[in-house]
C-alpha cells in the first residue's frame, strides 16, 4: 500500500471528514451494499477506488448526482479537473454544469452520437444541445438568483462542518462495529434443541408414536427367533406351524415398522412446515436495523443448508438414534440372559463407552457450528462476488476474488474434514469395547455347563453378540449424527426470534379509510438513534407541514434527511418525540395502515422480477388502460411500447435491464397509481437529465396539487418551486422558511446551498 498516494486519494475525493465521522475511520465495516453510507458517500468510494488505481483511461458514470453543489465543485475541481489532468476521461452525466471544462462533448440519443464537437461550438450548432443547456439553466433558477439583492455573507462552511465533525466526533460511541460477529451457542445445550424441535406441531405425539412403532418391532424380532430357538428341537412342532407362526410375526413386525417410518415422515413435515413459517414470519417482520447488521450469507446458509437439513436429515436421524440404541440394548439384553455373566465385562463397557462419547460430543458439537458459520461466510463472499461482478472485472482483481473464495471454502471445508476424522476416532474405539464384550460373551458360553440352554438359544445368542459390535457402533455414531444436525435446529431458532417491527395492523386503532384526507404533518421533537448503542442521528426536531403544502428537505450530505423519511416511514423507530398525520400519532397506528397511505420515490429505485405490469401495479388493482395513462405521464410509455410485449415486457432483478433514471420514472408510476395524499421524494431526480426532472415536477405539480409533497433534493433547483424548505443540518434544524425569505436572510444554509450551487455551475462554465 502506497500510503502517500492513499491519502492524496482521500483528500482528492473529499473523503477525510466523512472518515473522521465514522467510529472505526477507513477501518469502520461496511455493510452489504454500504448500508451505512449515503448515497453520496458511497460514489465518493467508487471515485477514490478508481483513482488509487493510478489507470491511464477513467470512465466516470455520472459520479455528481448524488453529492450536493459544494462537494460536486470541489470533486470536479481536485479530482478530474487536477488528480485526472493528464489522464483520458470519458464522463457520461445528465448534468451539464462541467461540460465547458471539456475537449470534446458527445451528444447522444437513441444510441446513436448526434454530434462530436467542444461545448461553445456545439451550443451554437445543435438545438437539441441547446435545448439541454436551457432546461439546466431553467431549473438552476438563475432569474430568481438575480432578484436577491442581499450580499450573502461568504459562509466559512469549512468551518462550520469542521465544527459538527468535531462535535459528533466527541459523542459516537466506540462501540461495536456494525456487522456483529456472528453468534453460535457454545458447549453442550442439553435437550434444549431437541425440545424445540418436537415441541413444533404435535412433533412429540408422533415421535412417541414412531419410537413405540420401533420397540414393537424390536420385540417382534426377538419373539419371531425366541420361538425359532425354542422350537426347533421340539419333535411335536411341525415345520409348518413353526414356519407359519415365524412368518406371521415377521408381517406383523413389518406394518409396525411402516407406521414407525409414516410416524417418522409426518413428523419431519409438521415440524418443518412449522419451523419454516416461524422462520419466514420472523424474517419477513424484522426491522431494517436487523438486515443492516446481519450479512445476507448469514441468513442463507440458514434458509439453505440449515433448513435442507431439518427437513431431510433431522426426523430420520432422531428415529435412527433410538432405533439403533433400542438395537443395542435389546441385543445386550438378550447377551445378558443366555449368559447374565457378560453383564460384569457388559456394564462396565457401556458406561465407557457413554463416556467416551460425551468427550467426543465436547469437540464435536463445537466443529459442526464452526462449519455452520463458516458457510455463511462463503455464501457470503460469494453473493458479493456475484453482486459486484462488473466492478471486479474493470478493476481486474479476479485472482484476488478467486483466491479468497477458496480460502474461505478451506476455512470451511476444515471444520468438516476434523468432524470426519473425530468420528472415525470415535467409531474404532467403540469398535473395540464391542469386540471386547462379543469376546466375553463366547467365552462364558463355552464355560457353561452341558444343558443349560438348548443349542438354539445358544446359537441366538451368539448371533446377538456378533451384531452387537454393528448395533452399538450404529447406536452410537447415529446419536453423534444427530447431536451434529440437530445444531440446525439451535441456528434456525437464532432467527425464529428476532425481535419484529410493530403490529402489521392494530384492530382497536384503524385509522379512517380516507385518513389521510388534509396531508398535515406535524413533527414533536423527533429523536432518531439506528441502535440502542448509536448516538443520536436527528436530534430534536419540531416543524409542521401543512396539508397539500410542498416541502423541501434540504442539507449537507449525512445530515439526516434520509433518516427523517424513515422515521415518516416508521423504518427506524422513534427515541423520543412523535409525528402527528391529520391528527394521528402514526406510532399508535399499525405498520401496515401507515405505509399503505403513503407514496414514495426512493433514492434507490427498486423493480423486481416480473413484468412492467406487476412492478406498476403488483395487486392488479387498476386496469392495463390507467397504467399506460400513468406510463404516459412519467415518460416511459414509448420506451415499453417499443417493447415486443408491451406491459408483460420483461423486468429483470434489480431492474438491470431499464436505467437508473428509468427504473426512478417506475418508482414515479406506483405513486401516480396509488394517489397517496402524502408523497415523499427521496432524492427521486438524482439520476435523470434536467429537462426529463423538469417534466417530472411539472408531472408532480399537477397531479398530486393537493397532496403534501416532501423532497429531499440535493439538486437546489429541485426545490426551488416548494412552498416551504427545512434546512437540516447534524440531526438539527437550522431553517424552515419560505425559500425566498431564506434566500434574503443573512448567514442562511439554505441561501449558502443555492449560492453554492449557482457559483459551481458558473465556476464550471469558466473552465
């Protein structure tokens, strides 16, 4: 590691004060996806990664949308414009701000380039350029920049974000990071999984039923060769009675041991049937928090290997294991009556070899939940390898990937290969105590005396004996099987627990069917931490908005505008304070009835496998004729009915068939179809060209008038036209004021944000 250039990298990408605000700095663990960094934040990442990489040719994919105007300058300015000097740099943006700054501007449409030329020329050359241009310089609000007179006072805004780094600095915690190890029980947890097991559906009436099945069928057996034994010297038994009634016994037995084996087949079902949907209840209702903090292997290797394991193996090895040692005794037992003198050689050796097999259970028990939590890890690394495929590739570390694969494979594959080898250990001793007893057992019947049992039983007997090397390695390596798988049942239970989100809905507290019918909302002093541990993210907030108002949110990256959205949601619980909706506190409401009533474009648009159709509208409860008005509306109508298919066009995962800015216009459709009386934008405009953003508010202007709209916006222009803006700053709010009001006043954030904005496009038309 080049540390020199490290660090240059960092301060090239505006990164040093985003990692003294973390706990850990650059050692802080990201989560799945960079859960616990904003967007910005996160494209900051991928710039610093490329540029440490020292290459010759940068292709940047439209790395300013998701920063705000101050850090976009001073990206443009320290990282293209100085770090990338006399690098090649293709940029693919919607923004047009720094396109003056460079050589050559292609103009693209349809997947054809229009023209190939420098800025000014091009401007005087195209219309449809020009066009772009204009609409930028619309929603720049540049006339409406002119109309305040007031000097804005040159904010020292270094100054004041050293002043909040330093400050949160002193309260985060340095506590845990956000990925927690992973948590598996240690030494020996007695019956407790076993009764968790059975106690599922009635688990304990069938397995009673098919352990009873299997000593009936034991006792058949040694009936069925008790009577052959006895018999077979008897002169006044026919061959015929005597073969009649071994068979008669033999049937018998086998329709008790099918019941046993139904027993056994109804048993695994109802219990998996029950611990899946205990699983998937708790899964499916667990907070967000949950999901940040636990790696997506975690959780497959459960729903996978774990489950797989108590639908298959579990029920058929618990009956094995009683069958088996129900073997072993009975063999014993009959030993022990032909021959009761084994029984001094006999006892002492089950007792050591019970010992012997608590000392394996120590270490094996311990390398079956090592191998559990090792195949997260590879489950793991390899959904990541899967996910981020494209950037492995352009940065060539496939070796490196690769390599890492296998040594987790290793790391897994170790705990089974020492399991394998304690069991063999523990097989050959218990192969010699077995030996030990069937050695005992002929010596004491070649020591009886003459006609003390007919050589039936003798025979019996030694057939007993012989099997009961089989039986008690059978009884005894079954019982090991058991006590390994049935540490699925322990991992499964981790999960069937989790501590779940509010109640869906709360019958005695179902808000109006038209609620919300005004939009108001009022915020009480909203305290938000992500974990009990965390400090606090928003710190006291009080505002309200009225209904069909439209409110901007806007503020520094990582100031907490993201978290206030969450909280509207109820994604995060409250630590203190409340939210009132038209007159009710959403946290004595179910999740079901809040979330329904509300409309949302998220910052990070999300389509799923299916059709156009379904991610529009997934309970088909509006007809094909609203959704392609809807379509129309949000400009996507022509780009689905280029499509074969129309509305059964297909969606693939994530949606990585439609771009960003699409896949953002979809999110736009669900709202227009829904007509929530609040609708909230997260940043919904990021990634789409100026004049599609224009089209867009005017979209949300006119169809949601009377709705209460609230964006969040790095964009200023974004949130130019709303009636009211909250400025936030550190969890804190530090305005709320008409936009022009704050505009006018001295030392205004959000005035500093737009004069920010407006010199970025200026500085940037200057290069």
């Amino acid at each position: 590691m080049d540390s020199h250039r490290y660090q240059d990298t960092l301060e090239r990408c505006s990164l040093v004060k985003d990692l003294e605000l973390l706990p850990y700095g650059d050692l802080t663990e990201i989560g799945e996806r960079g859960v616990n960094l904003s967007g910005g934040q996160k494209q900051r990442i991928q710039l610093a990664r490329a540029l440490y990489q020292d290459a010759d040719i940068y292709l940047l994919d439209d790395p300013f949308s998701a920063v705000d105007a101050q850090t976009a300058t001073s990206l443009f300015n320290e990282y293209v414009m100085w770090a990338l000097s006399r690098k090649t740099v293709l940029l693919v943006t919607h923004q047009v701000d720094f396109l003056p700054a460079f050589d050559s501007v292609l103009l693209m449409s349809d997947g054809e380039i229009l023209q190939a030329a420098p800025y000014h020329q091009l401007l005087a050359s195209s219309q449809e350029f020009q066009d772009l241009v204009n609409a930028h310089k619309e929603t720049a609000g540049s006339q409406r920049l002119a109309e305040i007179s007031t000097p804005q006072k040159k904010g020292s805004s270094d100054v004041e974000i050293k002043k909040t780094y330093v400050e949160k600095q002193l309260e985060v915690s340095k506590g845990d990071q956000l990925i927690k190890q992973e948590e598996k029980e240690v030494g020996d947890t007695g019956f407790k999984p076993y009764i968790q097991y059975l106690n599922q559906n009635k688990g304990y009436l069938y397995f009673s039923l098919a352990a009873l099945g299997h000593l009936t069928f034991v006792i058949g057996q040694i009936s069925q060769n008790s009577w052959m034994a006895a018999n077979v010297d008897k002169p006044h038994v026919s061959p015929l009675r005597l073969i009649a009634v071994y068979l008669i016994i033999g049937f018998s037995s086998t329709l008790v041991l099918l019941c046993r084996s139904l027993a056994t087949v109804v048993l695994g079902l109802e219990s998996s049937k029950s611990i899946f949907s205990q699983l998937l209840n708790s899964l499916f209702r667990a907070p967000m928090a949950f999901y940040d903090s636990t790696p997506l292997g975690r959780i497959l290797s459960r729903v996978s290997s774990d489950l797989s394991i108590v639908d298959l193996d579990v029920p058929f090895s618990l009956i094995f294991a009683v069958g088996a040692t129900t073997n072993a005794y009975a063999n014993l037992g009959v030993l022990a009556v032909v021959t009761w003198q084994v029984l001094f050689v006999s006892i002492p050796m089950v007792y050591l070899a019970i010992r012997l097999q608590r000392y394996y259970f120590a270490s094996g028990k311990e390398l079956m939940r090592i191998n559990g939590t090792t195949k997260s890890l590879v489950a793991n690394h390899l959904a990541e390898s899967v996910a981020g495929a494209m950037t492995i590739r352009a940065f060539g570390e496939e070796d490196r990937f690769f390599a890492k694969n296998l040594d987790l494979i290793d790391t897994n594959a170790s705990p089974f290969f020492h399991s394998f080898a304690a069991n063999e250990w523990l097989i050959q001793r218990l192969e010699m105590f077995s030996a030990t007893v069937v050695a005992s057992a002929a010596l004491c019947m070649v020591l009886l005396p003459p006609g003390t049992f007919s050589s039936g039983f003798i025979g019996m007997a030694l057939s007993y004996g012989l099997s009961l090397n089989m039986s008690l390695v059978f009884s005894i390596q079954n019982q090991c099987t058991l006590a390994n798988y049935i540490i699925s049942v322990e991992r499964l239970n981790q999960y069937m627990d989790i501590p779940s989100e509010a109640p869906e809905v709360i019958e005695d507290n179902s808000p109006p069917a038209n609620w919300p019918a005004v939009g108001r909302v009022d915020i009480c002093d909203l305290q938000i931490r992500y974990r009990p541990d965390a400090p606090l993210v928003l710190r006291g907030i009080s505002c309200t908005f009225e209904g069909g108002h439209k409110i901007g949110i806007v503020g520094r990256t990582g100031s907490g505008k993201t978290t206030l959205i969450g909280a509207l949601f109820r994604l995060v619980e409250a630590a203190g304070g409340k939210i009132i909706v038209d007159g009710i506190d959403i946290s004595k409401i179910g999740l079901h009835d809040l979330r329904s009533r509300f409309g949302i474009i998220p910052q990070d648009p999300t389509l799923f496998n299916g059709t156009v159709r379904y991610n529009l509208d997934p309970l088909s409860q509006h007809t094909d004729q609203e959704i392609w008005e809807v379509l129309g509306k949000c400009q996507l109508r022509e780009a689905v009915e280029e499509k074969e298919q129309g509305l059964d066009s297909l969606v693939v995962e994530d949606g990585a068939n439609w771009s960003m800015g699409q896949r953002q216009l979809f999110c736009l459709g669900r709202a227009l179809l829904r007509r929530s009386r609040i609708l909230v934008l997260d940043e919904a405009t990021a990634s789409i060209d100026n004049a599609t953003d224009m089209i867009l508010q005017k979209t949300i202007r006119t169809e949601f008038a009377d709705s209460t709209v609230i964006t969040v916006a790095h964009r200023i222009p974004t949130v130019m036209d709303c009636t009211m803006v909250l400025a936030i700053s550190d969890g804190k709010i530090v305005e709320y004021d008409e936009p022009m009001k704050l505009m006018k006043r001295e030392s205004s954030l959000f005035g500093q944000l737009v004069k920010e904005y407006w010199s970025h496009y200026q500085s940037a038309e200057a290069h």
